[in-house]
C-alpha cells in the first residue's frame, strides 16, 4: 500500500503550477495570465484541502480571493501587488517544499511569514468575504435558509469512486469536506450497494457511491477539480443545475443501480420532479414493449421526440462531452516517471551497447553469415533504443530559461536597472542531467551580467543607450553541442583593468604577451574579481573560476566575446549528453583511442603535408592546420608506422588534426568516467570498453585542439626570428 | 492503533473498538470482526474509544452488519465517539445503519 503516492503527484503538481503561475507573474499585463495564475494557486488549494494541509488551504485561498478581484476587474495589479503575490508565490513554493521534506505542519518561521503576509493581503480583500468559501470552516455545515434552497437548483455531482483510492491514500471523506467549503451539500445519498457479501469483501477496496446535490457558486472546472485525483479511476458525472431532464434520465440509464432507486434520489434532490421521471422512464419502457424488444429507443431521442428540448441542445451538449472526453485523453498521453528510473534504464542501455558491441565482435570472428545478419539486425535494433533512451532523458531548456525571468527582474530592480530579458532557442533541447547542472553557473553569469556588465541608467543615456538594459538568453545546438550564449548590452570587460588587476594579483608576469582573448580569459582564474565594490549579489571573489569548473565537469568549455561599450557575449558550449556517443575509434601502437564522432570532420593520409613537420601545420587545401600526433601528447613508445592518418576534428570555431597509426571506423561508446589518477592528464575525457573487453580512452578533443593552437601560438614568435 | 477489548455491560457482553478504525487496520478489524461473529451472530460493538473512522472503517461495519443479518443474527453500534459521528455525518450513513446516536450535553 503506497498511501504517499498521491501526494508525491501532488507535490510534483503543485510545484509545476507554481512554475507556471511564476511566468504569469512576470507578464501579468494579459488576462490569460491573470487566469492562470488564479487557476494555479485555486488548484493547489483545492488539492491541498484533499490532503487536509490546512496552512496551505487557508494561505492559498486569501492569495485566491485577492486573484479573484483582480480577475473581477475589481482590482488593479499594480506592482506593489505583483510584488506582494511574487512574495505569496514563494510562501506557497516554501510551504510545498517543507511538505517534501516530510514537514506537514510547517516550521515556525513559514508559519510567521505566512501570517505576515496574509496581514499584507488584508487590505486587497473584500470587506465582506466571500459567502461560497470561508476558509476556517472546513468541518461545520453551512446554514443556509431554507426558502433559497428551495429557489436555487443544485449541481448534481454522481461519483462512482473506483476500487483503488483507498489504498492510494484518498478518502471520500476528505471529498466531501472539502465539497462542504465549496457551498452547501443540500443532498447526499451513500450507495454502498456494491458491498459484497461474505468473503468477497476486501476491506481495503472502495465500493462507495455518492449522489451528492451541491448549492454553490462556483463554475464547473472548480468541481471537477475536486476530484482531479480520482478522476482516472472512478465514474464521475457532474450535472450543472437547471440542466435538461435528460442529462438526468441519462445519469440513471448510466449508472449500474435500479432507475427508480436513482430516480428517486434525483427527485429528492428537487432535480426531477415526479413527473418528469414518470414520463420518462414510463415511455421507455412503452417503447420497449411496442417494439418488442428490451433495448427502446435512445433515452435522448424520446425527449427530443417529445419535444422537450430541440434538438440543437442535445447535440451541443453531447458534442462537449466528447470535447472533455477527448482532452482527458490528451492529459493520459504525458506521463510522468522518476528520474531515477529513467538513469537506471539509461545505465541498462549503455550495458546493453558494450554487450552489442561484443556480440559483433565475436560474430566478426566468426564465418556464420547468419550469425553475422543476426547481430547487424541486433546492433541496429540497439543503436535505436539508445537514441529513444536518451531521447528520453531531453528536456527543453526553456524551463531553465523562464525561472531567469524572476531573477532578472528582482536583481535589477534591487539595483535600480530596469532591464528586458529576451528569450531564444527555448525549445532547445539537452540531457536533463546537464540541465541540472548547468542552472548555478547560468545564474552566476547571468548575475554577473546584470551587476557588472549593464550599467545604470544614468550611465547608459550619458553613452547614448536606451535607458532599459537588454540580456538575451539564447540556446541552439551546432555540430554535436549545444550552444548557450548569455548576452547584455552593457559596458563589455574592461581589458585594461583586467590586466591590472591580473598583474597586482601576480597572476600574469608579462603582460605585453598576451592576446586579447588571453586577457578575456583571466577573468576565469580563481580569485578574480574587478569588482570595485563588492554588493551582495556578486563580485565575492568566487566567480567566473567556479563557473568555469563547473562547465568543465561537464566536458563544456566558455568563450568571452566582448566590446569595450557595447556588451559581452559568453558563450557556453556543451555535449549534448553525458552518457553515450558515437565515436571514432583510432589505433596508436597498441592503445585504442576514442574520438567522438560529431567532431570529425575528415581523415586524410599525413603522407603529403609534411612539408612544415617542424611547426606542426599542415597544409590543408590551402588551409593552415595545427596538428598534433597522439603518439607524442600521450608519449607512446614504438617505431613510428610509414602511413600516418590524420584526423581533422573540429571544436566550436576551432579546428586541428589528430595524427594516428591507424583508423578503425564508427563505434557506439558508453562513455565511463575515468579514475582520480587520470585526472590530472590532459587531452583524455573517460574511458570505454571495447566489445573485446578492452579499454579505450575517449578523447577529450575541445583541450587537445586548445594544446595543439597553444603550440602553434608558442612556435611562432620562434619561427619569426628565424625567418 | 485499532484493538478490540471484550466488556460486560449490565451482563451483556460488548466488544469495544477502539483506536483507529481507517484503511491502515481495515484489514486487521475485518479479521477480528469475523472471528467474533462467527462465535456469536449477535453482536454489540461500543465505538466510544474509535478516534478516527475513515470509508473504509464504514465499509467493514456495513459489510458486519449485513454479515451478521445473514447469519440471523444482528450488530448495533451503541456509544458512538465524537469522530464515528462526523464520519457518519458526513456520509450520511446513520440511517443505513439504523443504530440510535446519542448526542452529549456538549
């Protein structure tokens, strides 16, 4: 019995919807989102009432009624309130994540800082509160007079519970308590019918019926709402009031109990009168009899006939339940899993490669050319489910993206710059795991942008800029990476100051060496700040370094492009998984080496361009390449072979060749991280295990172009003298 | 915890419910509840002790109720607690039942 279940799903749920009433918040201009964001905090209302989380029922009602007004119209959102509802946003967010960590209470300074800002709330609220759902009174019925409960029609709720809820740890209980703040339940008849006798009871399955007659105000989805958790499971049908009989006659001929016994608790419930039930259920059996046969005609048709409803009626309203019919069976097509489970059928999959990859090799060996289509079919059937396992892993950066929206509006507006944040390549899409990782340094930049890079705005109209700053988040995917820039319009890196800065730290001897880029790029060594002032966003000193290792670990690099006045550009670049990639595999002497495949551009015979072998450039169709041999970065002992091949991989902008002994075409690699020792080594990214048990080393291609550019920066000031 | 203790009341013998009477010990209640009725088709269940009464705990008393009819024999529910009545309430189940409930002075 998994009684958590159900509110592990609603602690998922509540934390999207608070996601997604967030990005309302920050673009409250459109009544959609007012909706959205109403719709959100009522849900998560409704769904905590079903667990009986009452802090967060009551804070999430009083934040509801204000979003009610201003839904109304009757209440402006200006941005005191929005700041106000941001505030109640992240309480709800609190309040949800202390639920997670098994807190249900709440702890004393939530507890404080939920009262402080329902305080702050108070003035929005309506002097008198709203009669349909006074939050406190979650148990106690209702009074309400008797001569409106005989004008006012009610809702027909009929609900048919299904078998499981009360071992998924749902009560009807709780429906009906929470049904009871909603309005007043005017009717209710228990069906238990479906209780079996003798040893048939399992007393753990639900058999209860519930015919239930509601006075509320409330619009339809609100009541649907309600049983959102059971809506799977159980037969639910909900009748507005004032509906035409035959919807009624139709919810007797549907459900599994007598006509009469169902008929004459819609009577009761004043949904019928007598009258009405007589006639109808008299004609259909009328019918039945004339025509011989036990089926009659359709309920429907015999009112139409009748001349009850016009026909038009019955149509729109049938059209709309095959309209709800359809959209639960768009919300069945997502389906969430746990991450865990799905890094575990990951992990299967990469076994299942380095198995496949085995299997080849032996059938290889082999002369059984069934054996050999046997395993092709296999490694075909393999290679797509690896990509259908990842596939399943790729997550939409965008979700990453919009949470930005938050920060860059709260940063800048504790700074005093208003500033507009673009948004490009949302539907980008890359491993889950990178995702996770990726949002500590983006927020650093993306800081680190706002505080130092776009300057105030007295700054930018004296520079002549439009007095709003601009950042732009922008993701796309090129040559096997993702690309992800971070962009602002402000002042760009100061070069001078960098160096300084760089030189009164000792971290640079001789300053006249560097490169333009090479200056950019001190602003990734640890301890590296020019921050004049340190505020208490950024500019603590742990900066850039801690981004740059964090790009790294996950076998990313970072550009810098920047313009003194105009802004600065960094540029992330990152694999698109962590787990499995196509590779290449190459030979020196004895050791096989892996290159991932994206990055290949072409192999060539090294035979013809050996002309500059002593400043390692080739002549590549009249390209210059800097090459390096692996041969020499790893120190291989051996004769050097006759034929060398070259490798061109590609990096970004950057390109160079990879000399090697031999070329040994495509294979599917898991990729295996390498141990402690290995760490310090240069130019080796994991290791893998080849299908006959040995290991090969993957390539770590973005250093060893960086190692085999350095070279040819360091050679040739030398080669200058010489010439 | 659900536990049931034998009473004599005025020398009739009572079983007493008490605890929770909820999903978690439906189960068990159902068990225990049989074994009784099978020694004795009458029985007199006093519910003064139940803390919580859930659907399900509903669903076993109804379930002993028609069980015990069955074996012509009969269960009452007497000394309804504060919880069986707001559960009772609630489902609208008092009248299935049939048993009389006394309301306290409070």
């Amino acid at each position: 019995m998994d009684l958590d279940q159900a509110k592990q799903t609603f602690i998922i749920e509540a934390h999207e919807l608070l996601d997604a009433m967030e990005e309302s918040l920050l673009a409250p201009e459109s009544s959609e989102a007012v909706n959205a964001m109403f719709r959100a905090v009522h849900t998560i209302k409704g769904s905590a009432g079903l667990f009986g989380l009452d802090p967060i029922v009551r804070f999430a009602h009083t934040v509801e009624s204000v979003m009610d007004r201003v839904r109304a119209g009757s209440l402006a959102f200006d941005p005191d309130l929005v700041n106000l509802i941001l505030a109640c946003h992240d309480h709800l967010a609190q309040q949800i994540s202390e639920l997670q960590e098994g807190d249900d209470a709440g702890s004393p300074e939530t507890i404080a800082e939920g009262d402080a800002l329902l305080a702050r709330l108070l003035p929005y609220l309506e002097t008198v509160p709203r009669p349909a759902a006074p939050p406190t009174t979650l148990v106690t019925h209702e009074s309400h007079p008797h001569e409106e409960e005989d004008d006012q029609p009610c809702w027909h709720i009929s609900i048919r519970f299904g078998p499981d809820i009360l071992r998924q740890g749902m009560d009807p209980l709780s429906f009906l308590r929470y049904l009871q703040t909603l309005g007043s339940i005017t009717h209710l008849t228990p069906l238990l019918d479906r209780l079996p006798a003798g040893p048939d009871f399992d007393p753990e399955r639900c058999y209860l019926g519930l015919e239930i007659d509601l006075d509320t105000k409330v619009e339809r989805q609100v009541i649907e709402d309600v049983f959102e958790f059971v809506r799977e499971d159980s037969q639910i049908r909900i009748i507005p009031p004032r509906s035409k009989v035959e919807e009624y006659i139709q919810l007797i001929r549907e459900l599994p109990e007598g006509d009469h016994y169902l008929g004459e608790i819609l009577v009761k419930g004043k949904c019928l009168t007598p009258k009405d039930l007589e006639e109808a259920l008299g004609t259909q059996r009328q019918e039945a009899f004339e025509d011989g046969t036990v089926q009659g005609r359709m309920l429907g048709t015999i009112v139409i006939q009748d001349q009850a409803v016009p026909p038009a009626v019955v149509a729109a309203a049938l059209d709309k339940q095959k309209k709800a019919k359809e959209k639960t069976g768009h919300e069945v097509k997502v389906v969430k899993v746990q991450a865990e489970k799905l890094d575990r059928l990951v992990d299967l999959v990469g076994e299942l490669v380095i198995a496949g990859a085995t299997a080849n090799t032996l059938a290889a060996q082999g002369t059984d050319s069934r054996v050999l289509e046997a395993t092709a079919i296999l490694g075909k059937l393999v290679e797509e489910i690896r990509d259908n396992a990842l596939s399943l892993r790729m997550v939409q950066i965008g979700e990453t993206f919009s949470r930005f929206r938050r920060i860059v509006r709260d940063v800048g507006q504790e700074l005093g710059k208003p500033i507009e944040l673009e948004i490009r390549g949302a539907e980008t899409e890359l491993d889950k795991s990178i995702v996770e990782k990726l949002s500590d340094p983006l927020m650093h930049v993306v800081r680190n942008s706002i505080d130092h890079g776009i300057e105030s705005q007295e700054v930018r109209r004296a520079r002549g800029k439009p007095a709003t700053g601009s950042l732009s988040l922008n993701a796309f995917h090129e040559s096997g990476s993702i690309v992800i820039e971070v962009a602002d319009d402000g002042g760009g890196l100061n070069k001078q100051r960098i160096l300084a800065k760089a030189v009164e730290r000792g971290l640079v001897q001789d300053p006249s060496s560097l490169t333009d880029q090479d200056i950019t790029n001190l602003i990734f060594e640890p301890g590296f700040s020019t921050a004049d002032a340190v505020s208490n966003l950024s500019g603590r000193g742990v900066g850039m370094d801690v981004v740059k290792r964090n790009i790294d670990e996950l076998r990313g690099t970072i550009e810098v492009e920047t313009y003194e006045g105009a802004g600065t550009t960094l540029r992330f670049r990152l694999p698109l998984t962590l787990a499995i990639i196509d590779g290449f595999r190459v030979g020196v002497e004895d050791t096989f080496y892996v290159i991932p495949l994206d990055m290949v551009i072409e192999c060539l015979d090294l035979g013809p361009f050996l002309e500059s072998e002593q400043n390692h450039l080739i002549n590549l169709r009249g390209e210059v390449l800097p090459f390096l041999r692996l041969r020499e970065v790893f120190e291989t002992r051996g004769a050097v072979p006759a034929r060398e091949r070259v490798v061109v991989v590609q990096f970004g902008e950057l390109r160079a060749g990879i000399v090697v002994d031999r070329l040994m075409g495509e294979f599917q690699t898991v990729i295996k991280p390498l141990g402690e020792l290995f760490r310090s080594v240069k130019g080796l990214g994991g290791s893998t295990i080849l299908g006959s048990g040995e290991v090969a080393l993957i390539l770590d291609v973005p250093q060893l172009i960086q190692l085999a550019v350095t070279r040819k920066h360091a050679l040739q000031p030398r080669l200058s003298t010489v010439s | 915890m659900f536990q049931i203790t034998r009473i004599k009341d005025n020398g009739h013998e009572i079983l007493q419910l008490s605890g929770d009477l909820t999903i978690y010990s439906a189960a068990e209640a159902r068990h225990e509840l049989e074994t009784h009725l099978s020694q004795h088709p009458t029985l007199v269940l006093d519910l003064s002790e139940i803390d919580e009464l859930d659907t399900s705990g509903v669903q076993v008393l109804l379930w002993l109720k028609r069980e015990a009819a069955a074996r012509v024999g009969a269960l009452s529910l007497v000394r309804h607690s504060p919880a069986v009545v707001e559960t009772f309430d609630l489902l609208h189940v008092t009248g299935i039942f049939g048993d009389p409930i006394l309301i306290g002075p409070a």
